[in-house]
C-alpha cells in the first residue's frame, strides 16, 4: 500500500473551511425535515463547536419564502433558530441558491416545480429576476444574523448544484454588485452533464486560488472581482475506485431523499433517474471526487490521500497561503459519515501540524481586505 505523503517540509500555510451546504432535498424527501437536515446539521455544529473548529453553513435561503408561502412556518423557524445558534457559537452562514425554490409549490405535501427552471441561469440575466434572487438573499441573511453578531456580513456565495455556468460572467457581474466577495462553487476537473445542470471545470487555472471577474470569467487571470476558493477534488486509483462502487451499492438505501429532475412532477422515478444518471461519472475512466465526507464509498482514507494530493499539486502554484474548501450536506450525512467528516480532519490536523488551520469565509473575507488595505 501507498504510505500517505509526508508534506511537513513545504512552508505553505493551508487553511480548510469546512463547510455544509444547508438545504433539504430539491426533488423527494422521504423523512420529515427535522431528520433530514436539522438533527444531522445540529449534530456536525456541535462537534466542530466541542473541536474548536469553525464550520461555514451555506444557507440555501429561498426555500424559506418558498416554504412559507406554504404554510410552513415551522420549518423556516427552524431553519433561522439553526442559523442564528450557529452564529452565536462563532460559525458562519453564507448565501447558496437553488434557484429553483422560485417557480416551486407545496402540492399534496410534496414540492413541485411549477417551470422546469432549476439555476439562476434559466431566469435570463437580460431580465431583473436573477439580480433580485440574489439580493434577497443576501439581504435576508444580514437582517437574520446582524442583530445577533454585529459585525456579521454577506460576503461568500455557492452556487445551487455548484453551476456557475453558463453566462458565468454575469453571474460573477451580480455577486459583486450584491457585496459577495469570494465564490466557492468551483471544483477542477469536474464536469457533469445533466438535464438539471451542465457544468464544465476542466479548463481552470493553475493557481490553488485565483480572482475570477466579469471581464475574465472563471479562467482568471484578474486582479479584482471575486476570489475563488474551490472545493478539492481528486482522482483515485482504480483499485480504490472499485472497492468504492462496493461501498456505494451496499450503501445505497441510506437516502432520506432524491434529487430534482425537470419534470414538472417530481414523481419518484423522475428523481431515481436524476440519481442514476449523477453516478455514472463514478464509472468513468477518470472520475473526479469531492473532498467530502458525505459522498457514499469514500472513506477517511481515501479522503485524506485524495487531499495530500490536491496539496501536492497545487502548493508550488500558491502564494504564501493555500486556501480551500471541504463541501459537505448533512442530509447526505449518517452517523458513519459525521465520524468520517471528523476524523479526517483530524487526521490531517496531526499530518500537517501548525501548516494546517481552519477558518471561516467571513475570516477569510476580512483577511484578503486588510491585505488590499495594506498594498493599496
């Protein structure tokens, strides 16, 4: 067996932020929302808050119109008791947006897409609707979480289903204008062809972070606009692969819910379809994983060798430091996977040492403006 790399030597400072992307299921969900995302969410905060590890929760903000609209105030309580608990514990929540939450409705109790729009792309940036979603959004956290931390901002963005394409350009033209100051939807290397989003990553920079604008896009070459810090991603051997397809199958009936399709009715073959069709990267040549801990087959191995290598690869291109980020869902997350998400941080604590840190995006958001500060 390969020995994990030992990067000791390097001088790079690596800072991590964990982070969740804090949403219920688009498509089905087959369990009440308090199991499917508070309980896990409330779980994974509690541990990082005991580890002393500061967590960024990526709010997917407008399913609380969406849901109240529904008659559904005690879901959005909760989703904002959540939120603003975690803040009080020095957490930070930050805007994500599945656009989709616009153009839905609570049927029979189950949420239907009343037009097959799913990304901010499919309102058309030619029309007010995209620029307003995002406005809302960042609006809605800063009234929710201001009155409880004084000094809390909207500075940070996810894309829903990590689509910043197409058009990405003047996606990256509305952030800015809404106050966003770094992106955290890309990934290298990752490409998905879907009927619900079609994203392409093979072609970024270099660079372990870069700054991405509206006159450069996502290839980067700017000196302002947005700055990127992507999720990690990695390919694994085809040894590792197979045992992981094993573990995926047998893991296949831990799901409290399915994805969304673009079938008006998200019936439940609609949503296996979506699934069945999202897994098949893993059956290609070269797949690309995430660094998270909730994709069903990884291990903590796997993980911690899957980020050596993003390290490796990308330490001699970065500056003094090297930011990145650990996408993660708790409603993807079981016992057996929170373990995992722990403990691989954990482990990469003890391999890096004083390297390695952890941090939040606002953290991060008020370090790269004291640097400008600073050189201006």
């Amino acid at each position: 067996m390969m020995e994990l790399l030992d990067l000791r030597g390097a001088l790079v400072q690596i800072v991590i932020l964990p982070s969740l992307d804090y949403e219920v299921f688009l498509g089905r969900n087959f369990e009440s929302e308090e199991r499917t995302l508070f309980v896990p969410t409330a779980r994974i905060v509690a541990g990082c808050s005991e580890r002393g590890i500061p967590l960024t929760l990526f709010a997917d903000v407008l399913s609380v119109p969406a849901y109240r609209a529904a008659g559904r105030s005690d879901f959005c309580d909760r989703f904002e008791s959540q939120l603003i608990s975690a803040v009080k514990e020095g957490h930070d929540a930050q805007l994500h947006i599945h656009a989709n939450w616009a153009s839905t409705k609570y049927i029979d109790g189950a949420w239907q897409l009343c037009e097959p729009k799913i990304t901010l792309a499919d309102y058309d940036y030619q029309t007010d609707e995209p620029a307003r979603l995002i406005g809302w959004g960042a609006t809605y956290l800063r009234s929710l979480l201001q009155p409880v931390d004084a000094d809390y901002r909207c500075i940070a963005f996810r894309a829903g289903a990590l689509a910043m394409q197409p058009d990405e350009r003047r996606l990256i033209e509305l952030l800015d204008a809404a106050g966003i100051i770094i992106d955290s939807s890309l990934a290298k290397g990752l490409r998905v062809q879907l009927d619900t989003v079609s994203i392409d990553y093979r072609n970024l920079p270099a660079d372990a972070n870069w700054w991405i604008s509206s006159r450069s896009g996502l290839a980067g070459g700017a000196d302002t606009g947005l700055f990127e810090i992507p999720i990690a991603a990695f390919q694994s051997p085809v040894t590792e692969r197979a045992s992981f397809l094993v573990r995926r199958l047998s893991a296949f009936r831990e799901r409290r819910g399915s994805g969304i399709s673009r079938a008006r009715r998200q019936t439940r073959w609609a949503n296996v379809k979506t699934l069945l069709l999202g897994n098949l990267r893993y059956l290609t040549s070269a797949p690309v994983f995430l660094f998270s801990a909730d994709t069903k087959g990884l291990t903590r191995r796997m993980l911690v060798r899957g980020f050596q290598r993003y390290i490796s690869e990308h330490e001699k291109e970065s500056a003094a430091t090297l930011y990145v980020s650990m996408i993660n869902h708790p409603k993807l997350m079981f016992p057996r996977q929170e373990q995992m998400f722990f403990d691989t941080l954990d482990e990469l604590q003890q391999i890096y040492g004083t390297r390695l840190r952890f941090s939040t995006y606002r953290s991060v958001a008020a370090q790269l403006q004291r640097e400008v500060t600073l050189t201006a």
